[in-house]
C-alpha cells in the first residue's frame, strides 16, 4: 500500500507545494503533531503561523461546531449574520486607529494585502506601491506582484512596484546597519516626492525574507516619511502580529498606528480567514469590488472571534513575551560555530546558519537540519535561504521551549558533522 506521501504525489498539484521533509500528520493537540505510525512531533511552526493557538484548540471547535450547526447561509456578500458583524467590531476595538473605519473580510493575507493595495490605488488615483526587498505579501494577484520573495523566485514584478531595502541588522549592506536605515528614508523620501505612491505596505518583521527584525525606530521613521507626503501605510501582521511578537501587534513595538493593519492565519484558527481594518473612506469604494461568495462565512468568523477572545482572555501575548525570551536564551546557549544570530521578538524567531569559515550564510545546512529535526521529533522550516523560522504556537510552555531548543542542538551537531543524508534531503527543495 501507498504511504499517505506517496498518495498526496500522485493527486495534489505540485504548483502548491513547499516541502521540506515528507511530512505526514493525521492528527494534533496543543503544539505536538501526530503521523500516521503514532509519533509525536513538536511543531515550532504553527503551520506558518496559522494554527497560532495550537491544534484541536477547545475554543475554536467549540465555536466552529456550533457555526456548523446553525450556519445562516455560506457568506457575508449579500447578508449579514452576528459573527461576521461581531468579527469586525471585535477587531475595530482591537486595532488603534480614529476616525470612522471599515473592516474587509477575506479568506487569506493574500487577498487582503490585494484588496488594501487596490483601495489605496482607487482612492487617491496613483499607481506605484512601495514594498520591500525579500517580502511576502501574497501567493496570487496584486499581492504577489509587489511581493519581493516571489519577485526574486521570478515571478513578474507588478509594473507599478518599487522595491525599498530591508534594513537587516545582522548583515548591513553598509558599514552599519544605521547607515542603511538611512538609505532606506531617503529612497523611500525620493519616490514619494515625485507624486506618484499610491502607498506603502510593510512587514513589521520581515518573516519570509529571513525572521529579520528590523532596528528599533525604523518603522516610526519610515512611518513618518509617509505622513509627511500623505501616503498611506499598510502594515502586513499577516504572520507576525496577533500576540507572537510579545505585544498584541507587532507595530506596537515602534509606537506607530498604520492607515491600514492586515490580519490573516492565526486569525481563523487554522480556517482560511482574514482581515483588513483601515479608513471607510479607503476601504468602502467602489462597492462590490471585492467579491468572494464565502469570505465572512459564519464558520471562519466564529472561530476568529473565538481566536481573538482567546488571544485577550488567556493573554498570550503576555506569554509569548515570556516564553519567547526562555526559548531564544536556551538557542543562544547552544554552542555551536555554524550559529551565526538568534534574533526575533516574543514567540517570532530566527536562528541564521552560516559558513563558520567565511561567516556567509549556508542554505546547504539549512535544508539538512530541517530535515534532521523533522527525524529527531520537531517541524521546523527555514526561510531567507538559511533561517530557521521558529515560530511555535503561542501555547507553547516553557518546558517544550527548553526541549525544542536542546532537539534543534542536536540536529545542528548532526548536520554539521555530516551525519545527515545529502542527496535525501535534496529530494526536499523547500523555498
């Protein structure tokens, strides 16, 4: 008989797959995974954030069994129900901001970056979009155009897209990473000036592109250079915010309120929801201009609101602040020379591989400890070519963080010592 992997080769389309180790799971509870022989897994990814409380999270199924049970109907396109309306006035009274406001509801980050970056072209009548080198902002449309990860797998360029450099503090293009901050205001200065911005979207970490965070200031800086020409901000939390970084959302840390704030995988719970929360005047023409038939469907807007009230109510911010720094002390004490950085905020985490001997990064490493702590018991991935993206659920307890940290040593030793099958792990291309 065909293992479930095998199975999954012969029918799922290859065009949606990023595979790391053959990873299969029938089952989860908390922050552990099971496959299909029984093993348990430590899962430090969260399904890329998205299964943020856990799995099989009590709140969320019991919200969700009782949407199933009495759905009024599949959407919000033409109707209104409680949950979608409740969804919405749950995140307006989470999300600072003045004036009055909208909120869009949508089923991933993808279509809500796309619907903020096309209400902020239709509203003030310009073209270009501001974004980052080595960005993420979406798997189709407008939002995968302005999205530097895919731009630099070649996907085309959206024709109206200017990219800014990412400040990196571990690897500064110039002499310090002061300098290139920098260089960053001032190009972004310079496009604006010309007239033509339609807006700026940002990751607040730089998640994809490398868990890089950004030095302290540099969004309030870059904020500050949007206000100064009227151009608005779009803050992409899509993966860091909603309580990973230690604070409820991850712009909290420079002090800074975005025109326009984007939601998405924790947000559902591990169910296909998303949100942007911005000005009505941005967000509320052209009507119907934003169509999908289930976006604010009863079932995924319960388990947001379950996913919020859980998030406040059991503070995993909080949490995530505390268990993040006994996390990140257990990997910086790991001793090891191909560890180049351990570096993030709360329960966001990236730890840089390199060439001990050059001090360059070693994406050949990377793939092979991945794949060795998927055979000592954890998931984990990397990202940036060689950046292990730690981003467990926010339930995480402190005696998992420990053994995740001792597990993720161990398959370091391993990797660096050769004892990992090279042309196996290739089989694996990851990003």
């Amino acid at each position: 008989m065909n293992t479930l992997y095998e199975r999954d080769e012969a029918v799922i389309a290859g065009i949606e797959k990023l595979r790391f180790f053959p990873l299969e799971v029938v089952s989860g509870h908390g922050c552990t995974l099971i496959t299909p022989d029984g093993r348990e897994l430590l899962d430090l990814s969260a399904t890329w954030t998205a299964s943020g409380l856990g799995h099989g999270h009590p709140a969320v199924a019991d919200a969700v069994s009782r949407a199933v049970r009495t759905a009024p109907g599949a959407g919000g396109l033409s109707a209104v129900h409680p949950d979608s309306v409740g969804l919405a006035e749950d995140l307006l009274a989470l999300v600072p901001g003045t004036g009055e406001r909208r909120v869009y509801l949508g089923h991933a980050g993808s279509d809500a970056n796309g619907v903020a970056l096309r209400a902020c072209r239709h509203a003030t009548g310009r073209r270009t979009v501001l974004a980052f080198e080595h960005s993420y902002h979406g798997g189709v449309g407008v939002a995968m155009g302005v999205s530097g990860v895919h731009v630099d797998a070649g996907v085309p360029a959206d024709a109206d897209v200017a990219f800014l450099p990412y400040p990196n503090p571990f690897r500064p293009a110039r002499d310090e990473v002061g300098a290139d901050v920098a260089a960053c205001l001032d190009l972004a200065n310079r496009h604006m000036a010309t007239g033509t911005v339609a807006c700026l979207i940002v990751e607040p970490i730089l998640s994809d592109g490398g868990l890089v965070v950004p030095p302290d200031g540099f969004l309030a800086d870059l904020h500050e250079v949007c206000r100064l020409h009227g151009v608005p901000m779009i803050c992409d939390e899509v993966k860091m915010g909603l309580g990973r970084p230690g604070t409820l959302h991850a712009f909290e840390h420079d002090g800074v309120v975005p025109d326009i704030v984007t939601f998405g995988k924790v947000l559902g719970g591990g169910l296909p929801l998303s949100s942007a929360v911005g000005p009505a005047a941005l967000l509320d023409e052209p009507a119907a201009s934003a169509l999908l038939t289930t976006a604010g469907n009863p079932v995924c807007t319960a388990a947001g609101r379950a996913v919020l009230a859980t998030i406040v109510g059991e503070q995993l911010a909080e949490r995530a602040a505390k268990v993040g720094a006994v996390l990140q002390d257990a990997l910086r004490a790991l001793d090891s020379d191909v560890i180049g950085d351990v570096r993030g905020r709360g329960l966001a985490i990236g730890l840089e591989l390199i060439d001990p001997a050059t001090g360059g990064p070693d994406p050949r490493l990377a793939a092979q400890v991945s794949y060795r702590a998927w055979e000592l018991g954890v998931v984990v991935y990397y990202v940036g070519g060689n950046v292990l993206e730690i981003t467990p659920p926010l339930i995480l307890s402190e005696e998992q963080a420990v053994r995740a940290a001792d597990i993720l040593g161990s398959a370091i030793d391993d990797a660096a010592a050769g004892k990992v099958d090279a042309e196996e792990v290739a089989r694996y291309a990851g990003w």
